[in-house]
C-alpha cells in the first residue's frame, strides 16, 4: 500500500485497514515462527505499511487539535 493511496482514505478505512494489516502481521510472524516463509523481508513491509497508517492517523489528530486551539485563540 501506498502513502498516496493511504492519504485517500477516510478515517474509519484508516482504522479498519490498520486493524486488519496488524492481524496479517501477527498471523505471518505465527507462521514464520511454525514454519519459515518464502519471503521473510515481508514481515518488514508489513510493519512499515503499519507504520505508515499510524503516522497518517496521528497527523489527522493533530490537525484536528491545530484546528481547535486556533478556533479559541482567535474567539
């Protein structure tokens, strides 16, 4: 997935998209763990597609919190 693609979605897919790509996550290290993968190196991609939606959900936060402090600075 990528940061565009991540910036267009709404804020309830942002969440439900992160729930699902951290259960992925947890399912692949599982199975890594009983058995080796074909391909290790997508454990990292998948902890960085995490990181990615958690980075843009705390950058909405933020901007919602900027919002609000200006609103009572200039009221």
């Amino acid at each position: 997935m990528k940061y565009t693609e991540i910036a267009l979605l709404t804020n309830a897919e942002l969440n439900k998209v992160t729930k699902e790509e951290r259960l992925q996550l947890t399912k692949m290290r599982f199975n890594h763990a009983v058995a080796n993968l074909e391909n290790p190196t997508k454990i990292r991609t998948q902890r960085r597609v995490i990181a990615m939606l958690l980075t843009e959900g705390t950058k909405r936060r933020q901007a919602v919190l900027v919002a609000n402090i200006t609103e009572t600075a200039t009221a």
